[in-house]
C-alpha cells in the first residue's frame, strides 16, 4: 500500500514514522510512504500557500491551487468535478485531515486497509480553502473531537492505525482480532456492539498486594474468554457507554 502525505512540514515525519511497526512494514515493503512538500507546487517567488479568508476572519487559509497541483501530479491526472464517488482513481482516497471532518475510527481504518493509496492532505492554519474538500479531496476526516494546530499528527496516526492491518504487517495476524472497537453481537440496544478491549494481566502473579485475577491462571480457557467478554463490556459501559447505545 501507498501512502502519500501533501504537508507544509515534510521533515515532521522523519520521525513518527520511522519506529516499530510503520518502520518493519515500510523495510518489508509492505507499504511506501512518500512525503510531498506543498510548497514545491507553488508558483511565486515566496512559495506561498496560505491566504486571508474572503469576508474577514482570524488567521490565514491554505489556498487551493497548490492543493490541486499537488494532487493532480500524484494522481496523473486533472481532478474534475465529477462527484465525490467518482473522484480519484479505484482503490484511491484523496483525505483532507481536518478538525471538521467525520470521525476517524478502527472500522474507517479497516475500510482505507483495502485500498491500494491513500493520498492525506494535511491542513494547516485557520484551515483550508472549502473548494478542497468540495472538489478535490473524496472524504474529510477528524481524529477527534479537538482540535489540533495542523494535521500532521492526524496523518501519522491514520497511517499507524492502517498500517497495523494489513497483512504481514504484525508478527502475529491474531493480534487485531482482539482490540479495542471490535464488533460483538449479543450486548447492547442494536443487533451488535463495539467493545473495548479486555484487561490484560502479566508477571509477577502478585504486585502490591494487588494479585492476578485467579481466572486467568486457571487454565480453563472457556472461563477465561467469558470473562475477557465480561470485563470488556463492563470497561466499555464505564469509559465510552456510548459505544452501547447507551447515555454516558
């Protein structure tokens, strides 16, 4: 998989993504990250990408032709506007991270882990031209309720999340089959829910005083998924009851 990151900061991601396992998929050639540097598609002599917003307003706007260049060029093709469904190219999203966006979550990780390319476009500033996200980017996405100064730590985070699943990519394949967000049928007001992850225990048997619950040393492997499934639902139901169907 091809990932392309479009950022005012190239140099931010010389670090984030070269430890654990963006790094041992990137030297497995599991997945390519490029970073392109906006300015590189300006065309003054300032290199400028950002500008004040028509009808006043504080703080400046990246403008949209350098988006579009930059865009276009990796795709290699002009970008019309054709539709959100028909922009891009199969097994392509072109994402503006932006604190207005939809909300980032493990099932839109799953969704961008089928793809061949994901393009992300890292918003800066006051925000970026809404031309962008009307006619240039497919989807627009937030990692979470709060905004940030740019979107350079989102894009490391979507390529982390998505990294992590595709194949080859863990030591183990089993291990994102029993996380944080996974579906289950049977609790909750809906068909199904998304449950948090279950507590997880190791040496000493016995710190403090505070001991391994005797479940989990017990060897009746029954037992103790029936109460991984119960103590994920009862994490779930204190911290994000909201993933229940339930009020917080």
């Amino acid at each position: 998989m091809q990932f392309d990151l479009i950022t005012i900061f190239p140099e931010f991601f010389s670090g984030p993504l070269d430890h654990g396992i963006v790094r041992r998929a990137r030297e497995a050639g599991i997945v390519q990250i490029r970073v392109q540097d906006l300015r590189e598609f300006t065309r003054d002599r300032h290199r400028t990408v950002d500008d004040r917003p028509f009808g006043g307003g504080e703080g400046m706007l990246l403008k949209p032709e350098p988006l579009f260049e930059a865009v276009e060029k990796l795709l290699g093709e002009s970008v019309g506007d054709a539709g959100q469904e028909k922009r891009g190219q199969p097994g392509t999203a072109v994402v503006l991270l932006s604190a207005a966006g939809r909300l980032f979550t493990q099932q839109t990780a799953r969704r961008y882990a089928k793809l061949e390319r994901l393009i992300l476009i890292c918003g800066r500033y006051e925000g970026v031209d809404e031309r962008v996200a009307d006619h240039l980017a497919t989807e627009e996405m937030s990692v979470g309720d709060y905004v940030l100064s740019g979107g350079e730590l989102p894009a490391a985070i979507v390529v982390d999340a998505v990294t992590r699943l595709l194949p080859g990519a863990l030591g183990n394949e089993a291990s994102t089959e029993n996380e944080s967000f996974q579906d289950y049928q049977g609790v909750g007001r809906s068909r199904g829910a998304t449950l948090l992850d279950f507590p997880h225990y190791t040496r000493p048997a016995e710190y403090r005083g505070w001991k391994v619950p005797e479940v989990l040393i017990g060897g009746n492997h029954a037992e103790v998924a029936k109460w991984r499934k119960q103590k994920a639902l009862e994490k779930t139901r204190r911290n994000r009851p909201e993933l229940l169907g339930e009020n917080g």
